[in-house]
C-alpha cells in the first residue's frame, strides 16, 4: 500500500519561515517542501514506501482594492508581495508530479486588525492612534474549507481504502476526530509538526510523530550559508568577466518536468525503486 501526504499550507509557511527566515522565493519553498515530504517516504532498512500523492491545502490570496485606514491609500491586495508569491507558489506546485492542489478560499470581514503588541501598547495608553504605522495594522482574513478539505481526503483515502499511511503536515488539534477515525479504520496516522511542540491531545490521537526538515536552527544556518556562498559565487563571477555589479543569481531549480533534488539521497533511492517521479511512471 502507499503513503498519503498531506499539508496544511498556511502552517507550513508560517513554520518555514520561522526555519528558513522570511522568503517570497516560491520556487525554492516548493522544492524544500517536495524534498521533505519524499523523506517520509524512508523506512527502516533502507526501505522505500510507495507515494501515493502529496496534497497542498491552502487559499488563493483576495483580489480586491481596499482603501488604508491609516495612510488612506488604495491598496491593491491582489499586486502585494505575499500575494504574487502565494500565487507563484501554487504555480510551482501545480507542475510537481504526484502533487495535489486543494483549494479553499479567504473569508473577508472587511475589518482591520492592529498587531497584537500595538494593542497592548495602545490599550495600556504607552503610545496613542497617531503612534501607529502602515505596517502596525492588517487587513483581516481567515481560510475557509481548508479544515473541511483535509477531514474529507483522509476519509476519503481511508474508507476506500487507497493507502494505509498517512502523513500530515499540521500543528494543531483541529484534525484529531479524522485521525481518530483513520486509526479505527488501520491507518498508520503520522503527524510532521515541523519541530513545533504539539498538545497532549495530539501525542493521544497519532501513531507515530516524525519532523523532516532541519531542526529550527540548522534550517537558519543552512539558508544563510548558501545565501552566502551564493553572493560570493556572484561577486567572483563578476570580478572574472570584469563586471561593475554583481551577476544576477539564479536559483537551481527544475523544469517542468524534471525531477526535483535528483542527486538528493531521499530522491535518488526514490527513483531507483521505481516509486514514481519522472512522467510516465507514477
């Protein structure tokens, strides 16, 4: 049987941002996710289990204009930089082979929202309304279906009985009356909370708990290294072509349909046994 792997897409980022740093980089986010979610796929042994699919929950960003209550500015929504990137991202990973987008959509309450540390600033009067920033307040936004998507797929996968493993990529209690009823079903129900401490309720209702990207930490080290090493590239290529400026770095990454991290250890094991990622062969 196969290995289902689902993720919560606004958990995910928020947890590799808070890894890796803040990124409007799609295309390595994408990466970064397809590699860690083939790494559940390792079993004792050096064992291989057999990818069914990896499904990405997560909303299209609003497409409106909006008037700022503090610079009274039209914002356009849809042109911000976490927009195009959200964009960008279920870009990238609709060309993903054995990736699934789910989609939900973003309830708009039409509120403003101050950041929580201006609150208690503003409601213990230590700074006053005209203290505040553009950037002190936001626009008021939450995902709608996305929980639903999830508790449908595992029951879905469950009673059809398509794998009998699933992985989810999640950090809260949310999900446990669909881990609850996959379990009673067989299912070997695996959480991935990306290294985030997890309730009590979570640990009773799981049958195993296993994080694949770098700890929080290593995650950053790492992103700073190869930011580093990438500038440096950069600069010793200009020197040699006698450039003022430094060469544009771009990123390794795959086309369409090639594979992603082939020379990866994870991804190499994942090709040789035939598992599924080059087309053609799922």
């Amino acid at each position: 049987m196969a290995t289902a792997i689902m993720v919560d897409g606004g958990f995910f980022l928020r947890r590799y941002r808070f890894l890796k740093g803040h990124t409007y980089d799609a295309r390595q986010v994408a990466k970064d996710l397809f590699t860690w979610s083939l790494k559940h796929l390792e079993g004792k042994n050096n064992e291989l289990r057999e990818l069914y699919r990896i499904f990405y929950y997560d909303c299209p960003p609003l497409q409106k204009k909006i008037f700022h209550p503090l610079t009274k500015e039209l914002v356009d929504l849809g042109k911000s930089e976490e927009a195009q990137f959200r964009l960008n991202l279920h870009s990238e990973l609709r060309k993903l082979r054995k990736v699934a987008l789910r989609q939900g959509r973003l309830g708009d309450y039409g509120n403003w929202i101050v950041e929580p540390f201006k609150l208690k600033k503003l409601v213990s009067g230590t700074i006053t309304a005209a203290d505040l920033k553009p950037e002190d307040v936001s626009y008021e936004v939450r995902q709608k279906g996305v929980d639903m998507r999830i508790g449908l797929d595992i029951s879905s996968l469950t009673y059809k009985k398509q794998v009998d493993q699933i992985v989810l990529i999640a950090g809260d209690a949310d999900f446990v009356p669909a881990a609850k009823m996959a379990r009673r079903e067989g299912i070997d129900f695996i959480l991935d909370p990306m290294w985030k401490e997890i309730s009590d309720e979570l640990h009773e209702h799981i049958d195993g708990l296993k994080s694949t990207c770098p700890r929080p930490g290593v995650a950053r080290r790492n992103a700073e290294a190869a930011e580093a090493a990438a500038h440096a590239h950069a600069h010793a290529h200009a020197h040699e072509e006698g450039s003022h400026g430094p060469a544009p770095v771009i990123p390794p990454y795959p086309r369409a349909n090639e594979p992603i991290a082939r020379g990866r250890a994870p991804m190499r094991r994942f090709l040789d046994r035939r598992v599924a990622i080059e087309e053609g062969n799922g």
